[in-house]
C-alpha cells in the first residue's frame, strides 16, 4: 500500500526468487512516491493517470534492475478464500521480461470494450476499474515507446514530472507534453486509447503459394531453358516462380500502422509497412521460392493487440508441433517424479 513519505510491500514463506516477489510489488508502491504523491492527480477521476503510469514504470524498472521473471505457479489454496496457494512452483522453462503483454493482456482483453478511459473513474463498470487502470494504461504506454522509441517517451514522461510535480495535472495536460515532446500530432493514437474503447486485433487472414505464369529462359539446374506457362505446383527447381498472396485483416476497430514479414522457403525475406486503416490488405510477391510463413506486427509494436495467436500464419499447418513439444516436456517431469517418488517407496 502507498502513502505519501511511506510504502507497505509484503512477502510469504517458500517464495522463489525470480518470480518477481516481493520485488514487483515494492517498486511499485515506491513508485506511487512519483505518480501521485509528487505528481498529484484526482484518482477519483483519473485514476489512470496515477495507477497506469505507475504500473507501467514499475515494469519498466524491474526489467532493468532484474531482467526477466520466472513463471511461479502456487498450490494448495486454502479452501473457501480468495488466497494464493502456500506452494510455489517456478517454471524455468516460462520465462518473461517483465511483459506488459503477459502480464496485463489477460485482465485487459476482458475490458476491452467496457469503457472509454475519457469517463471519470467512478462511472467504469465495477469489474473493469482496474483493468483500465492499471493494465489498459501500461500496455498503451508500452506500445507508444515501441512507436516512439524508449528516449522519447523517456523524455515525456520526466519532462510531464518536472512540469507538473507539487501540481494537479489533468489527462489533456499529458497528452499536450506528450505531443510537445514527441514532436507530432498523436490525437489519432490518444483518441482510440482514451477517448474511445477500441479494440486492436490484425491478423494473417490467409496465405497461399501457386505457380505462376512464366515465359522466357530460365535457369534449370545451370543451364538457360526456354519457359512458357505455368510451371509445375510441386516443382523444387530453381527456374519455378510462385505467385505468393499474403491477405491481412483488421479484426479489431482500433487503427494502428503495422508491418507485415513475409519469410520464404529459401530463407528471403520481404517487409512491407501498412497504416493498417483499411479493413483488409493483399499483398503480393512473385519470388523463385514458396512462402514459409508471413506475420503481421513481427516486432510486437502493438502490444494492445488483444489476440497475438492471428498475428501469424504458416503455409502448410505444422498442428502437432506444439502438443509434441509439451507432451514431451511433461513426460520427461513425470519420469522424474516417479523415479523420485520410486526411491522413497
């Protein structure tokens, strides 16, 4: 808990170091000694202003002083209470830096739509005043550093403290440093964030690879042969040319500009940028090589998208990759646990 001058943070037996306790939560009410003590907004009203531009420093922070978290999953919860349980277990095999995406999305996805952050906070929907707060915040200021690069938004956020620290700023006022700094018009951003309730989601529609038509001399093994029509779909030869059609969909309302990577079967890639305001958008190439794969946001900008499982798509489906991958990791666990467990007994 936070207080002007004094912060309350909290810890509990068995607690690994790693999983990001009690270290997260000390650096963020230490945190609150800025956004809000020194910075003084109306919680009441603006409550994001104090929660989310804290929740995202507290991030921020810890990547920097720690680096990456370990996945801690606790058991043995305590029946009838909304307590964590008392066991920890760290995956070393679930790693995050301090994701704003992992650690937000989850909570946010669900409010996505609820309320337009422009409204005070005491009319949110009760179940989604934090989600907004805290998590909506972070992740909208997250994608305007990955936009704008770490040393702007730096630059915004210390020049909004100097500027308003023993003072009571209100949302415009942020965003009019914000824009003074940056040195660009980004109504279009803040008006999808806060004065509205969009949802962002742009996914890899559909992908497809077929011979395309060709007629001239081409190169077949080393030596120049004379093409016309189109080549053979299963052709491996260097001379096959493949009409390649990537299509992008913007599922969400939100609009944000996005590239889309193309990686083909001979290891070429190709980017493309788009500004992501149409619904759709076909993109075409012809190359000596077949598709393997095509993502849209490669780079993971927009971490307000709320659904990153249509970000990408392979040509052909590799389905069973993943259940083998896991389904083998935890039979090599329970391999170990019976043989521990065979050693007792």
């Amino acid at each position: 808990m936070e207080y002007p001058t004094l912060f309350t943070a909290g810890t509990r037996l068995f607690n690994p170091f790693g999983g990001g306790s009690p270290e997260g939560v000390t650096i963020h009410e230490a945190g609150h000694q800025f956004w809000y003590a020194l910075v003084g907004n109306n919680e009441f009203e603006y409550a994001w202003l104090d929660e989310g531009l804290n929740t995202f420093s507290t991030s921020r922070t810890y990547n920097v002083a720690y680096g990456e978290e370990q996945y801690v999953k606790r058991y043995f919860k305590p029946p009838g209470t909304d307590m964590r349980g008392f066991f920890p277990l760290m995956l070393d095999g679930i790693r995050y830096s301090g994701s704003f995406w992992q650690e937000r999305m989850n909570g946010y996805r669900l409010a996505a739509t609820s309320d337009s952050q422009a409204i005070p906070t005491y009319m949110y929907f009760p179940s989604t005043g934090s989600k907004l707060s805290y998590s909506k915040t972070a992740l909208w200021l997250a994608t305007l550093e990955n936009y704008l690069g770490w040393d702007t938004l730096q630059a915004i956020l210390s020049t909004f403290f100097e500027r308003w620290k023993f003072r009571h700023p209100k949302p415009e006022d942020f965003f009019a440093v914000a824009e003074e700094v940056a040195d660009q018009d980004l109504d279009w951003f803040f008006d999808q964030v806060y004065r509205a309730a969009e949802e962002f989601d742009y996914a890899i529609e559909s992908v497809k690879s077929k011979s395309a038509a060709v007629e001239g001399m081409v190169d077949r093994e080393g030596e120049l042969e004379y093409v016309a029509g189109p080549a053979d779909d299963d052709a491996d030869d260097a001379g096959g040319v493949y009409r390649t059609e990537v299509v992008v969909r913007r599922v969400g309302g939100g609009i944000f500009p996005v590239d889309v990577l193309m990686v083909f079967e001979d290891g070429e890639e190709v980017r493309e940028s788009w500004d992501g305001r149409y619904r759709w958008r076909k993109f075409v190439e012809e190359r000596p090589s077949k598709l393997s794969y095509a993502v849209v946001d490669p780079d993971f900008i927009l971490l307000l998208d709320t659904n990153r499982t249509n970000n990408s798509r392979l040509r052909e489906s590799q389905a069973t990759l993943p259940a083998v991958k896991w389904t083998t990791r935890w039979m090599l666990w329970l391999q170990d646990f019976l043989a521990t467990f065979g050693f007792f007994v």
